[in-house]
C-alpha cells in the first residue's frame, strides 16, 4: 500500500465529503482510499453495504444475497464518497461505472456483486437452496446472467442491441462525465467489463479472501504494477475465457431466463417464447457475449486516446474489403506498455501525419498497443492513409516500436493474429478469403521491419 490507514482517514476528514466529491475523479485509484477507510474501521461486508448506497438492486440479486444493511443517518463520510462513486449523475444513461490504470471502464455494481459472492462462498454460504434459484450460480447470476438474458429479451422483442456500446470520459485524468457512443443497452462495455472482473474477481476471493484495497489495487495495477508488466485487468478478457466455456455461460443464461419467467417484471417478456425459442435466445446470448467480449480484442476509441478532430470530410470505404496490411510505427521506436504510453503515442503520431506530412487524419486503420488493447485510428468505415495506392483496398494495422530487429511481444502478436483479423472477417468488415501484406510488399520501405515480417509470413491470409 501507498498510504496507511490513518493518513488516509486524514485525507477523508480533511475535505467534507461533499466538497470531496465534486472534485473526485471516477477512477479506480479514487475507490482505494475509501475501501481502505471502510477497512480501518471494521466495515464487516463491504460489497452488501455497495448494495445499500445503490449497488446490484434487482429481486435476483436481492434474493440471492440477501437484505443489504440499512443506511444510517447521518451517512458517514466514506460512504457518502462511495455512494457519489455509484450515483455521480442521477440521470445518466451509465451510472456508477469507474476509469480504469488500463483504460478500460468498469461498472461498479456487478464488480461488488461478483466480489460478494466470493466472499460469502469463502465464508461457507453458498446462497438460497429454495427453487427456481437452486439451479442458478450466483456468481454468474448476479454479474452477467441476469443483464445478458434480459437485454437479449428485449432485444428480441424491440429489434434494439443486445450489447455495447462503449463511451468515453471527458477527461482521462480527471474523469467525471461518461457517455456512451450510442444507443444504450443492458449490457454496456462497461457492465461487461464490470461482470467479468466481479465473476474473476469473486472466484478469487472464495479461494482465499484478503482485504478488497490489496485485491483492488492489485488488480487493476493502482499505482504499482504498471512498469513490470500489463495489470491483471487487462488481461480480463482471456482470463474470463478461460474460467467460462461457452456452453457454461449459455446453461446459466438459460437457467437464468426460467428464473424470470416467473417474475413479474420480466414474465411479460417471456409471454410469446417457448422453450425452443428461449434455448436459442440463451444460446445467442452466450455465444454473442463470448465473441465480442472474449474473443475479440478491446479497441480504445478515439476520444479516449484524445484523438484530435478530421480534418476535412473522411472518405468511407465499403465494407468487406480484400486485405490487411501491417506496419510498424518506427517512431515512435519502443513499445508503449500502458494505456497512459500509448494514448501518447497516438497524439504524436496524429500530430506528425495532420502536421508535417499534412494528411488529414492519423493514418493508420488501427494501431497495436504492447498493454493489450488496441487503439482505433480511422477505423473500420474511413479511408486510411497507410499504404499508398491501396488505401481503400484493406486497412493498415500499425505495432507502436521499431520491430526490425525484433518482434513485438507474443500478446501484442496474437491481438492482431488472432484476435481483430478473425473478428473483421466474422464483422464483415474483411472479406473471407483475405490477403495479408507486409507495408514492404506494396512500397518501397523497410517497413513493417525484418523481424516483423518474417514473423508475418507464417499468418493466415499472408500473400
């Protein structure tokens, strides 16, 4: 820990909790001092406490984990700070979600949720016995089941999305606004996000449960972490595959959607199913969910890199297209291995291609960090400025380093291998039977450098 738990109860006091929280920025680092307060002194269950300031309220998290305490008056001081935390915005479209060191954003209910679980599992309740609920696992219901079954219920009956989209903060460094990029859903990024780590996270802490400050803090790499390698958090989207098959994920949907036909507030939407229809819908929400959150990499958007505006009118490509060309930056020359490099490295190079080369945007479709994301460019719909000549006939993907004498890590490799080429062509934003280049095959350049290249060949798809 950074702090001890007197200088942090210091700081709480110093400020009056609603001077503190105008000015605390939604970000994980700002949750740590509180769950450290909550700690020192003796807060028994923090996770059901999140659920009386606002947390996980619906009847199956009710009826899985039981009353939450009452909130006394007047509120303490730290729980007023994490209730502002969970309830920033009464009338946001995503509420209580947090930015996290990696650039991700978290939701905080089904996170606590997850955690709640684990921690009543470590301490031998395992939940109610009573049917139907005998047949959900918790930890699945009240992170993601719940969410996934009902938006992909009202999907079904709206013809609205059943997932996404993501959002941006108005400001990475403080951030105290988020909107999301486009029409919500139940099941946001953000709450993605959050249901993953709580299902991980709660599956840690029934192992062996230590204070959730050292959990947290771990976890998402809170000022330690960072220089000796990704945070846990990053690496949320291969680790929840590998706890959660695909068939485990649609058997608790499944189980979940009996679970709500009962209920009152969501038997009107089972009404027009039958079985089989509703076997389908827990299987497309399984298998949707395991595709976009699982085996498809995160692509940060623009505006949280802090992407400068187009220049001029972007020109758009027409979908499927042919290749994917692939590029090193050179310059710059090392690999970025945090969200905080790399959205640096993205301004510099925009300024250098709007600036000195006088193009209009960031010339890359897509560029490759070395923390696990990647980083979106012109995208999927613009036309690119990448590779002369074939511009509008493939996207560029660029690896942030100088890889001429060696290759880019094996997960910044299998982001792009085997992860955003797989989904292009399932998108269909890439066609089928695609080609893949080296920058080198189609100009005259050393790019995307010797190492790299050789590494290419061996790829699907390399002409």
């Amino acid at each position: 820990m950074c702090c001890s738990a007197a200088a942090v109860l210091l700081l709480l006091v110093v400020l009056s909790a609603r001077t503190q929280a105008a000015l605390l920025p939604h970000h994980i680092s700002s949750l740590i001092p509180i769950l450290q307060s909550l700690e020192a002194d003796g807060t028994p269950d923090i996770p059901s406490l999140v659920r009386s300031l606002g947390g996980c309220g619906t009847p199956v998290c009710h009826t899985l984990l039981g009353d939450p305490p009452p909130t006394p008056t007047p509120i303490p001081e730290p729980w007023a700070l994490l209730a502002h935390l969970l309830h920033p915005n009464a009338t946001a479209a995503e509420r209580g979600a947090l930015l996290a060191p990696d650039g991700s954003t978290v939701a905080l209910a089904p996170l606590f949720a997850g955690v709640e679980v684990g921690l009543k599992r470590a301490a031998g309740r395992s939940g109610p016995i009573d049917q139907p609920y005998a047949s959900l696992d918790a930890l699945y219901a009240v992170t993601i089941t719940e969410a996934l079954g009902t938006s992909f219920l009202v999907a079904r009956v709206n013809g609205t999305a059943a997932l996404g989209p993501d959002g941006c903060w108005d400001d990475v460094d403080n951030p105290q606004n988020f909107t999301l990029l486009g029409p919500p859903s139940l099941v946001p990024h953000a709450v993605a996000n959050g249901a993953m780590d709580g299902v991980l996270l709660g599956t840690r802490l029934a192992e062996d449960p230590i204070p959730l400050s050292v959990l947290f803090r771990r976890y998402y790499g809170v000022d330690n972490g960072i220089a000796r390698g990704w945070p846990h958090s990053s690496r949320r989207r291969r680790d929840f595959g590998a706890l959660t098959a695909v068939g485990k994920l649609e058997e608790e949907v499944a189980a979940m959607l009996r679970v709500l036909r009962g209920l009152p507030h969501t038997h009107e939407l089972l009404e027009e199913f039958g079985e089989e229809e509703e076997a389908d819908i827990a299987r497309r929400a399984a298998r949707e969910f395991m595709e976009v959150y699982v085996e498809c990499p995160a692509i940060i958007p623009r505006c949280m890199w802090g992407a400068r505006p187009y220049r001029g009118t972007p020109r758009p490509l027409s979908p499927p297209l042919g290749s994917i060309y692939i590029h090193h930056t050179f310059v710059p020359s090392a690999p970025c291995r945090s969200f905080t490099a790399c959205a640096r490295d993205m301004r510099s190079m925009q300024r250098f291609h709007q600036d000195t080369r006088g193009w209009d945007d960031i010339g890359y479709s897509f560029v490759v960090g070395s923390d696990g994301y990647l980083y979106q460019g012109r995208g999927w719909r613009w036309v690119g400025a990448h590779t002369r000549g074939h511009n509008t006939k493939g996207y560029g993907v660029g690896y942030v380093g100088n890889f001429s004498a060696s290759l880019p890590d094996p997960e910044a490799i299998a982001l792009v291998r085997d992860g955003l080429i797989p989904c292009a062509v399932r998108a269909g934003w890439l066609h089928q039977n695609y080609t893949l280049h080296g920058h080198r095959q189609m100009v005259n350049t050393s790019c995307p450098g010797d190492a790299l290249f050789q590494e290419i060949q061996t790829w699907h798809g390399f002409k």
